[in-house]
C-alpha cells in the first residue's frame, strides 16, 4: 500500500512551500491538491489558490515526490489550455505529474462563469469528452478534434509529456460509465467511498462498499480487455468512517482492511485544525514515518 497526502491550496506560499518539502521528507508517494476556483464550507470564503501555480511551486522545491491534482473537473477547465499547463507542469517537475480526472458535481464552482449547472448525466458526458481529447493532446504532436463536447483546431502540445506514452490518468468515479471510462483511459482509479454509506455509515459497510467498488472497477476492465492489476486503485481518505488518524495502530487496521478490498494507495489529508480535517499534526508526521518505515 502507497501512502500520500494531499495539500489543500489554502496557505500563502511562504508557508506551503515547507509543506510540500515535508510531505516528501516524510517520504510520501505523492502529494496532490484540490483543483476548485472555491469549495465548500468552511474553506469557501477564505484563502484558496490555483491548482497549477500551486503544483508548479511544489515541483520547483522538491525533487522526487509524484505531484498532481486530486481532482481536476471540466466545471471550468478546457482541454486545450489544460494540456499545456499539464506539458509545462511535467517539465517543470522532470515526469513526475499525475492527472486527477472527476465528473465534479453541483456545488462549489460548478456555476462560477454563469452557466447552468450540468446534470448528472451531463457531468459524465463531458468528463468523458474531456478525458478523450486530453488524452489525445498529450499523445499527438498536432491535434484536430471536432466530436462532442470540446474541440481542438490544429493544437499543438509540444514537447509533449516526458512520461511515455503521457503523464498518468487517475480517474475518480462510483457509477459504471465512469469506471469505464478509468479502464479504458486511467492508470488509476479514484474513490472516496461508498456513496450510499458515506461518512455517517458503519466502518464495515463503508469498506464492503469499497471491496464491490473495487471488483466494478476489474469487471470494466475485463470488458474492456484489460489486466486489471495495470489500474492503481487510489482511496482518498476523510469521507469514510474511518479514522485513519488517530493513531498508529488505527491507521494499520485502516490500511490493512482497505489493502484487502484491493486498494493500492491511501491518501490524508494534510491536516487543517477545525475542519473535518483535523488532526494532531505530531501525530500525522509520527504516523507517516512509521508507515513509510514498515512498508
């Protein structure tokens, strides 16, 4: 199991910039950031910066821990800019960028440049326009792309990604086109629960929940002639019952049970005292390096 964390962009710079040094001297996997223009209470009327910026200053001040966005909706972005940002933030980075990929929802920036909230179905028809032409402009050195709902005319990303074939997908999705569409396209998948468990449930619901999330996921990789075993299976933490920072041993029992569902890497919060993400700074950092010793 792959241990990482995730940063949210509420700190000036003089600050974050120790953050990201530390999550890779704790020794992390990876350390990603939420990628919203606001979110949701109580972070929505405080301090919150760009996704990109962001990761371009992590990158710059660190050397070896994977970076990336955790996750990025088509709520605003576009496929072309986005691609350029992605190529510039892999160079910046020397390969080390993972590209979160969601359907986004209703709230927080879903509305912010005055159109319509999109629909359930709308939200999947558009992440999956989204991700085929991404995936396409980091691929191809010129692309002309005139189906659904984004388009490209003679774009050009080069140099291209310094990962082969392109930086990897992680995919976030519950319901069956999304999981589809993380087999077809995903070097991961992301969950961030049991929707019809959520943080509220039992500990052992929540985790079935995720076992037959799990086994949905090889089941459209199966369809989709893929090994199953090539998609990392991504938890990020904070909307389950579980408790993964309490402690030591409570983080081992929460590793452990969620390795047995088929998760692969485990994801905490950074922890943001009076939220839902609270916790004992010392106690994260202690709890990190001892997993990351016992690996």
């Amino acid at each position: 199991m792959r241990l990482s964390t995730v940063i949210l962009p509420i700190y000036p710079w003089r600050e974050a910039r120790d953050l990201w040094r530390r999550a890779e001297d704790l020794g992390f996997h990876a350390a990603y950031t939420y990628d919203h223009l606001s979110w949701r209470e109580p972070f929505r009327d405080g301090t919150w910066f760009g996704a990109v910026p962001t990761l371009a200053g992590a990158a710059a001040v660190t050397e070896r821990i994977r970076l990336g966005t955790l996750v990025t909706s088509p709520n605003y972005r576009e496929p072309v800019t986005f691609a350029k940002d992605l190529v510039t933030l892999d160079d910046l980075s020397g390969g080390r960028v993972t590209v979160g990929l969601g359907a986004g929802t209703m709230a927080a920036d879903a509305t912010v440049l005055g159109g319509e909230g999109w629909s359930l179905r709308e939200r999947a028809d558009r992440l999956r326009d989204f991700t085929v032409l991404l995936d396409r402009l980091l691929t191809e050195r010129v692309v002309t792309h005139t189906e659904g709902h984004y388009r490209a005319l003679d774009a050009r990303t080069i140099p291209g990604s310094t990962q082969s074939p392109r930086m990897p997908f992680a995919i976030a999705a519950t319901g069956p086109r999304g999981l589809r569409l993380a087999a077809r396209y995903g070097q991961a998948w992301v969950t961030t629960g049991d929707p019809r468990v959520g943080p509220e449930g039992t500990v052992a619901a929540s985790r079935g929940g995720v076992a037959r999330q799990v086994a949905d996921l090889e089941a459209a990789c199966a369809e989709a002639g893929r090994d199953p075993a090539t998609v990392e299976r991504i938890l990020l933490t904070g909307f389950t019952p579980d408790r993964p920072l309490a402690s030591a041993g409570e983080l081992a029992d929460v590793v452990g049970a969620y390795a047995e569902a088929g998760i692969t890497e485990m994801v905490l919060h950074w922890p943001v005292p009076g939220t839902l993400f609270d916790a004992d700074l010392a106690v994260f950092e202690q709890i990190a390096v001892g997993a990351q010793n016992h690996r």
